[in-house]
C-alpha cells in the first residue's frame, strides 16, 4: 500500500513540476523581430495581429496586395507586411535579404512558417501529378525554402522556428497532395529541430485538427473535387457509380461538423508559446478532434486505422459488381 502512496504522490510532483516548467517564459522579448508566413487570412492572420500588440516587431507575409492591405491597416506602425509566395525561390532570397538588412546583428527571433494550401482532395485513381506537385511545392518545398533562407538570422538570435504541419502529417485519411508534404513538414522538422539543438535554436511543430478557415472552406474543397470529377473518364466513373459523388459530399459534411473546431484562436496559442515558452514543445497537438481522435488513432495498429477510415467512406460500384 505504501508503494501505491510514493507512486502515486510521484505522478503527482512530475506531473506539477511540467506544468510549472512549462509556464517558465524567456524575458525581454518586447521588440524581437518574427517573420510569419501566409497572413492573408486564418492562423497567420490572427498571429500577426497578436503578436503586433503584445510588442513584437512582426514581419508578415502575405501573398496577395488585397491581404497585405487589410492587415496592414488594422495593425501598428512596426507591423510590416511583404508580398510572398513561398514557391518563388528568387522572392524568397529577396524577403530573407529585406529582412536580414532589417534586423542587422540582432538576428530574428522567430520564424513561423504557416504559409500553406489544401490542394484537391479525391481518390488517387482520379488525380495527375499536377494535383500532387502545388500542395507540395507550397506546404514543403516552401517551407524547407524560407527555412534555409532564414537560418542564419535565426542561428544568430538563437530564436525559434514554429512549423505549421497537421494531424494530416501523421495519418492520411483521403488522397491528394496535402497528406504526403505533412509528412514531409513532420520529417524535416524532427531533422531540423535535432540539427539546431547544437545552436541554440528551438523547433517546433504544430499539429492543428480540423479549424474553420478559408483552408478547410467545405464548399471551395467540394468544387474542386466536382471539376476533378465531372473530367474524368468513363470507366472510372463507372466503377466509382454514379451517385458516389454526391453520396461522398453528404459523408464528408457530416464528418466536418462534427470534427471542425470553430474558435482558431488556440493555434495561435501554441505559437505564442513556442515562440515565449523558455522550454517550447516538440510538438503541439491542437484541436478537440485532433486530440480526442485523430492523434490516438495515428498511434494504432493500421488494421485499427483502416478500418475506422473506411467505415466513413462510400461504398463503390465495383464493389457490388464482384
């Protein structure tokens, strides 16, 4: 009995002493300069506007004028926003130059690389490799880009690098494009978060669920895969049935009102700490569906996972012609 007492009062003082370590945040931070990626809209552009008040100096990138715009006029004087689309290699040696002569010998605290697209969802069978190449190049290839381009500023404030992945980056629950450059924003911040420690520098991923933003927008993400749908040849229709598209849209809606997380405002929580935090988290798991299911679920048995996955998936053509 006295075991099961020391046990569980030890459970009890690591459980406190985390929770104490994890409130410890890094002083003097008033003035530190951050660069975030994709600010048009979503967690990039709710980041920019908070950490703006709370006296960071924020660079905010934004790919489109109209974007750059509406931030820039809701924002202070030391918020500055600069038009960038991470697949273009040469804008971005531009920004990284920009900012570099910005911040001189203070180096930049903090990169966060949110910039990201979704891409058409769909089955494989219905998709070429241009479907797979733009959610790669902008949600891998770009962030691996501005990373590199920005690590010297970085080294040099031994700042911090907030990567922006998903529950998508550990368990692919459609096809597409999005799901493999998640896993690959999970590689490459694992090997790049050990390659720092040397430095100084702390890496950190987030890893959001399911939020309502201009990302997850049911009726744009259903639109693209209608046009995908309505191409296709007639022999895939075939096996797929003619009502799978419209039966598939019902399974899929059903499926986003009971995962979406409405309030985006924690995701920018988890950056906030990552880049305050004096021991930020590897990894930050965001979302009620993110982890009450979909993070528990990538650590099962993939006999467990297919099975759960396939349950919310309409049942094909082909299947009742065997």
């Amino acid at each position: 009995m006295f075991f099961y007492v020391l046990l569980f009062l030890g459970i009890i003082f690591l459980w406190w002493h985390w929770r104490a370590r994890d409130r410890m945040k890094v002083t003097n931070l008033t003035g530190k300069y951050i660069f975030i990626t994709g600010c048009d809209t979503g967690f990039g552009n709710m980041a920019a506007k908070i950490f703006d008040k709370k006296g960071f100096r924020v660079f905010a990138s934004c790919l489109t004028e109209t974007g750059a715009k509406e931030l820039k006029a809701v924002t202070s004087k030391h918020l500055q926003t600069v038009l960038l689309d991470v697949r273009d290699s040469d804008r971005v040696k531009k920004v990284a130059a920009w900012i570099k002569a910005e911040v001189q010998s203070e180096g930049l605290w903090g990169l966060v690389n949110n910039a990201g697209i979704l891409g058409p969802s769909a089955p494989t069978d219905w998709l070429d490799i241009e479907h797979f190449r733009e959610p790669i190049e902008v949600n891998l290839i770009g962030l691996i880009n501005v990373t590199i381009n920005m690590l010297p500023l970085i080294k040099k404030a031994k700042g911090r690098i907030v990567n922006v992945s998903s529950v998508g980056g550990r368990l692919a629950f459609s096809g597409g494009g999005y799901f493999p450059s998640k896993f690959g924003v999970e590689g490459f911040n694992d090997s790049l978060r050990r390659d720092m420690k040397a430095f100084g520098v702390k890496v950190c991923c987030i890893q959001p669920g399911l939020f309502r933003t201009a990302l997850s927008n049911p009726a744009q993400i259903r639109k693209e895969k209608e046009i995908i749908w309505n191409k296709l040849p007639t022999d895939i229709k075939k096996e797929y049935g003619d009502e799978y598209f419209q039966k598939d849209a019902a399974k899929k809606e059903k499926l986003s009102k009971i995962c979406l997380n409405k309030d985006i405002s924690p995701v920018v929580q988890c950056m906030e700490h990552a880049l305050t935090s004096l021991h930020p988290r590897a990894h930050y798991i965001v979302g009620q569906d993110a982890k009450w299911f979909w993070n528990p679920l990538s650590r099962m048995p993939a006999v467990i996972q297919d099975f759960l996955l396939l349950r919310n998936r309409v049942e094909l053509a082909a299947s009742h012609a065997k």
